[in-house]
C-alpha cells in the first residue's frame, strides 16, 4: 500500500487473486479477496438471520432486530408496491438490502487496524452494484413484458398527454427508463468509493503531517477529526444506500405490476 | 481507478462468485429462512389478537354475569316489597272485615236490645195502666162509693197519663 511514504487511495478497490480458480466461457474465474469478502458479507448475513430463528413468543434483543430488519423490508415492499403481488418480490427486496447494508458496513468496520487484514469494500465495485442493478432491471423488464405484454409501453406515455406531444414524451420516458439501472448501480458505487477515498486521503494527510512535524501536528488533528466525522456519517450513508436501492427496485417492480 | 484498469480481468470471477452468494442469500435465507421470521411476527400478533379478544369476551361476560346478578336482585328486592304490600293490602282487608262484622253484631246486639226495651217499656206502661185503674177503681170506691166500671177506670187513667 504504501509507496514512498504515500498512501494510494485507489488500491483499497484493487482485486487481487487469492487462489488461481478455473476457466469458465473464457475467462479465468479465480477466488478474489473480494470473493472473500462477499462470503465474510454472507457469513455475517447468516449468524445475524440464525440469531432471530429461535422463534420464541417473547422475543430476545437478537430476534427482535432480525423481525425488525424483515419487518422492515416488508414494510418497503408493502408501502411501494400496491396489490398483494407484492409479497413474491420480498426474497429479492430482502436479498438486495441485507447484502448492500452488510456488505457498505462491513467496509466500514476498522478491520485494517489487525495487521494482515485488508478490508475490502464489496459494493464499492461497479461490476457487483451492476449486476445487481440489471438483476432488478431484469425483473422489471419480464414482469412488465409477461403481466402486460406490449401494454406495458404504456407506462411511457404518462396520463393526459396531448396527443401531438406523445412521440417526444415517449421518448424522453424511455430514456429515463433505460438509464435506470445505471443510475441504480452508479449510486451506490458513487456513494461507496467516495466515502473511502475521502477518508483515505485525510488519513494520508496524517500521515505527512506528522511526518512533516512541528506545526502542522494541527492539521494532523484536525484531518483525524474530520475522518471521525466522516466516518459517522459514511455509517449513516451506508444504510440509507442500502434502503434506496431496496426501495427504487420495488417501485420500479411496482410500475411493471401496476403500470400508473 | 482498479474498478476499469481491472475491469477486464475480473469481470468474470466477480459476476461467478457475487452470483453464488446472492444465490445463497436469496434461496436459503431470503426464501426459506425470512418467511419463518415473518411467520413467527405475525403468529405472535395473532396470539397478542386473539388473547385480547378472549380478555375482552371474558369481561363481557363478567359484565353480563353482574347485571344478571343485578337484575335478580333487583326483582327479588321487588318482588319481596310487593309481597309485603300485599301482605299488608290483605291483613288491612281483613282487619276492616272482622271490625265491620263487629259492627253490623253489635248494632245487631244494640237494635234488639232496643226493641227488648221498646217492648218492656210498652208492657210495663200497660201494666202499670192497669194497676193505675184497678188502683183508681178501688179508689174511686173507697172514697165515693161510686162503683166504677173497669173499662171507665182504664179511660180514666189512659187519660190522666
């Protein structure tokens, strides 16, 4: 990481391979640190969902997070998608928030501190934020082409557009509606680099501070001050990340079931 | 930026492995262990429903049970107050009959006595008329000699009373 006594803020996002895998269509399929990370998210996703399976009729304060994390994206799919044809979209609603929140705050965590341990931030990867974007595309586009068939243009043309004007409204609505999944990926992965980059180069001004000496042992302070911040407010975005994406899917599954 | 320097290199390692692991999250948690969770949530809200409901039964039929209770009371208390009019309307009816029947006796008892005395009274005017003429008769005769008739001494009499 280091190189001359700098920090490179860029090489957090760096894969590296852990162990040479195999060749699947082409192309080498090796297990990444970010892999790694993934399965640490799913690992942590599963002793959190295992502590609330107790099932008691009195709830402990394990089991009444985990109800109130479920209950949670209920709440979203319920709030955001009218109709009971909501309730087949919660395991993918579920699925999105638990591995997006897990997955921002776990890059979070101050693992870098024990000594052999590089934290790596999985949805600070635009080829992870992507995929599950076009997943929820995905779905959209097939629930909306399978429910509605070619009605589903419809969604469009929004209601009482004069008629001249609906060519050019078409148009600019599928538009909109294309750039959906990129703005859905883009987010996140905007809001996840940004944060840890920022913090990074703060912490790289600690550094040459102190090494600098004298004086500028304040700016040294005052960077580790505004990491603090930073970080507080990076474990605010990291959960508001992972509602949005929860939320902007189901009211994207909520057009393609109920067009307007 | 790694992200688009790597991109082409690991592209397909991060699409495998981020699609294992949503695979997992979504048919092993997501799709067997979340409805579980939901299903205890809303088993315990429907417990939480109905034992309120069972609490609220109960209280309705404690109330039902006390105004029962009430009302028999109620009756009883009633029925108890009328049974005692009653009583009373009767001994009073009862009362005013026996003094009635002693009342028609004695004025019964009174009107014959009456009578009685009537009649003694006439027997005794007409006993004492006759003695009054014999008595006159016999005076008549001791002080004038006259002998007088008996029927002339009882007019004589009848007269003088």
């Amino acid at each position: 990481m280091a190189e001359e006594g700098k920090i490179d803020p860029m090489s957090q996002f760096a894969i590296e391979p852990i162990v040479g895998g195999f060749e699947l269509f082409g192309q080498q399929i090796s297990f990444t640190n970010s892999a790694l990370w993934m399965f640490v998210v799913l690992g942590l996703i599963y002793v959190f969902m295992i502590g609330g399976m107790k099932r008691e009729l009195v709830p402990g304060r394990w089991q009444i997070m985990v109800e109130g994390v479920v209950g949670f994206v209920d709440n979203i799919i319920a709030t955001s998608i009218s109709g009971p044809a909501g309730k087949k979209y919660t395991p993918w609603v579920f699925t999105l928030f638990m591995f997006i929140l897990f997955a921002n705050l776990l890059g979070m965590m101050p693992l870098g501190i024990i000594p052999g341990i590089h934290p790596f931030t999985v949805t600070s990867q635009f080829t992870v934020t992507g995929i599950l974007a076009v997943i929820s595309f995905s779905i959209v586009l097939i629930v909306g082409f399978w429910k509605h068939k070619l009605k589903f243009f419809s969604l469009f043309i929004p209601h009482g557009t004069p008629l001249p004007m609906i060519p050019l409204i078409f148009m600019v609505e599928l538009l909109s509606f294309m750039v959906r999944p990129f703005s859905l990926a883009l987010r996140l992965f905007v809001a996840m680099i940004a944060g840890h980059i920022l913090i990074k180069v703060f912490a790289n001004f600690v550094i040459q501070a102190i090494d600098a000496g004298g004086a500028s042992i304040l700016v040294a302070i005052l960077s580790i001050v505004f990491i603090a911040f930073v970080s507080a407010l990076e474990l605010l975005v990291c959960a508001i990340q992972a509602y949005v994406f929860a939320l902007l899917t189901s009211l994207y599954i909520n057009d393609a079931e109920n067009l307007h | 930026m790694p992200q688009i320097a790597q991109l082409m290199e690991v592209y397909g390692s991060q699409f495998f492995w981020l699609l294992i692991v949503i695979g997992i999250i979504y048919f092993f948690i997501a799709k067997n262990m979340v409805p579980k969770i939901s299903k205890t949530v809303d088993d315990r809200q429907k417990r939480i429903t109905d034992d309120l409901a069972a609490a609220q039964a109960a209280q309705d039929r404690a109330e039902q049970i006390e105004e029962d209770y009430r009302t028999s009371i109620n009756d009883a208390k009633s029925n108890a107050v009328s049974k005692v009019n009653e009583a009373k309307a009767e001994a009073a009816k009862k009362n005013e009959a026996a003094v009635k029947r002693a009342d028609t006796s004695i004025a019964k008892k009174a009107d014959e006595a009456d009578t009685a005395l009537k009649a003694a009274t006439a027997t005794a005017l007409t006993e004492i008329e006759a003695v009054a003429a014999e008595a006159a008769k016999d005076i008549v005769a001791t002080v004038s000699g006259t002998k007088v008739t008996a029927a002339q001494a009882k007019k004589a009499v009848k007269a003088a009373f």
